[in-house]
C-alpha cells in the first residue's frame, strides 16, 4: 500500500548571517509496506524517521524520487486529500494534537473537516472512542469533559480516535508514547496493536525503543538518513553490532539471549 523509492530529503535553511545550508535527512531510501502490516521504524535522533512520517503524509516531498500511497504519489496535489485521509498521523505530544474544548468535539473535528453528514458522523465518534476503549467518553455528560481533564495516555488516544474517525487504512505514529508515564504508555500501546490485530489497520511505529516493537512484522533500521536494515524483529535484533552503530540498544531478552550464549549457556 505504500512505497517509497530511491527518495532524498534535504532541508534547505539558512543561518544568521543569512548564508544558505542544507541538512540531508534521507538518502536514497527505498522500502515498501503492504496493507495490514505493522512495521516498527527504529533510529536514534536525527535519524530521519519525522522526516519520514511526513513525506509519507504528503506534508513535504522528495527531492528526488517518489513515495506512493495506493499507487498515488505523494506530489500530485489532486491526491493530497485521499492521501492524507488514507494514512493518518499521530505525533509525539498529545497536548499538541487537542484541538476541541470537549473529548466529542475534538473527535469531531476531522469528519467535521471532510463534510461527514451529521449521523454518519455520529456513529463515527462513538466507533471511534471505542475502538480506543474511551466509550464512556461518548455517553451523556461524559461528552462535555475537557481533554484537559484526561491523563496523558487518555489524551493520546483520543488524538488516535480523532484519526480513526477520518476511516483511515494506515496509521503513521512517531514516537506517540515518548512523553507518556508507564502506564500511559502501555495504554497506548496495547491500543495500537488492538488496531492492527483487531481491524486491520496498517501501522507505522516510530520509536527510538526496540522493546516497543519486538512483536511487528518487519522493521526498518534508519542511522543519519539511511536505511540500515530491513527485516523481521528476531534477525534484526540479534544483530548487536547493527544496533549499536546506529546507537541503539538490543532489547533486553535478545541482550541477555547474548550474554549467555557467551558464557555456553545452551537455549532452546
Ligand atoms: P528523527 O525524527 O529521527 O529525530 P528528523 O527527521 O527530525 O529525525 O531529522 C533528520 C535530520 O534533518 C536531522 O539532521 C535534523 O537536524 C534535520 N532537520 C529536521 N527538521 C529540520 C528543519 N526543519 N530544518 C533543518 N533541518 C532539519
Ligand atoms: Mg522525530
């Protein structure tokens, strides 16, 4: 459903003595991801993975090469509309992503935006704090509670329902649990997976955590705008010397997997 071929990204900008730079963020990146996959994009900062989220939202293109989403390119602004109402994002800080007063206007506004009649829209509130366990949300005075009245996890996921009120096939998230407390976070997480498994929607997962997608079906490792590795979780995270070149961690079982090996433990 997606593919990205050859693409570059640079960032043009220039400094305080007006002189002109550019800083590359991807280079030559080529992959491509099928419907219903959950894909875990993994790098450390600076790696290029928001560049990534947002040429795959059609917010910024390729300097060269192309990036397709159900065969529509990215540039074509005649698509943009499919396109992003296709692929949905969901950033790092909730706060960021509230826009309403109350939790049902704020799921509101995206169906509002693409002119839903007013009962389809109705059923696609409800649907859609469901699908985030947050239904108490879409009943009686629970309509009218402030966002800000919600914990943090609950806050993420009302940004996901806000999505999933737009009917999206996939769901791009960079790095959606970083300011979250643990609880928070898991939350959110058992969520995303709930969205896969349950209802098919593709996943983009961007983290700087392996342990967050030890479960996906492939990952894609991004070190200083290249794409490193792709492949399943087991091959990738037993590759030590990878991960720690592009500085990253292995996740703790695949670490003590190693270690143990080391010292001629055998396991199963
Ligand atoms: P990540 O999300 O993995 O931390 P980014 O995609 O945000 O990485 O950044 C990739 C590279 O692009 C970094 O070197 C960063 O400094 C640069 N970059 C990102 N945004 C901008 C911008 N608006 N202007 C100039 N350079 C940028
Ligand atoms: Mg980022």
């Amino acid at each position: 459903m997606i593919r990205v071929e050859n693409v570059n990204y640079s960032y043009g900008y220039t400094d305080e003595e007006g002189k002109p730079h550019e800083s590359v963020a991807l280079k030559n990146v080529s992959f491509h991801i099928k419907k219903g996959e959950f894909v875990g994009v993994l790098g450390s900062n600076g790696s290029g993975k928001s560049t990534l989220s947002r040429l795959l939202n059609a917010l910024i293109f390729p300097n060269e090469g192309r990036v397709l989403v159900n065969g529509m390119d990215t540039r074509e602004s005649e698509s943009w509309f499919d396109i992003r109402s296709t692929c949905g994002l969901v950033f790092q800080n909730p706060d960021n992503q509230i826009i309403a007063s109350t939790v049902w206007e704020d799921v509101a506004e995206g169906p509002q935006n693409l002119g839903v009649p007013r009962d389809e829209m109705i059923v696609r509130i409800k649907d859609s704090l469901k699908k985030v366990s947050m239904e108490k949300f879409s009943e009686g005075e629970y309509r009218d509670t402030s966002p800000l009245f919600l914990s943090g996890g609950q806050k993420q996921r009302l940004a996901i329902a806000g999505v999933l009120a737009m009917n999206p096939e996939c769901i791009i998230f960079d790095e959606p649990t970083s300011m979250l407390d643990p609880k928070g976070r898991k939350e959110v997480l058992s969520t995303i997976r709930e969205l896969n498994h349950k209802y098919n929607i593709t996943i983009i997962y961007i983290t700087h955590f392996p342990e967050e997608v030890l479960d996906a079906d492939k990952i894609l490792v991004f070190n200083k705008g290249n794409l490193i590795s792709e492949g399943e979780p087991k091959g990738i995270f037993s590759d030590e010397e990878m991960l720690k070149n592009c500085g990253l961690r292995q996740p703790f079982e695949y670490e003590l997997k190693g270690f143990l090996e080391k010292e001629g433990v055998e396991l199963p």
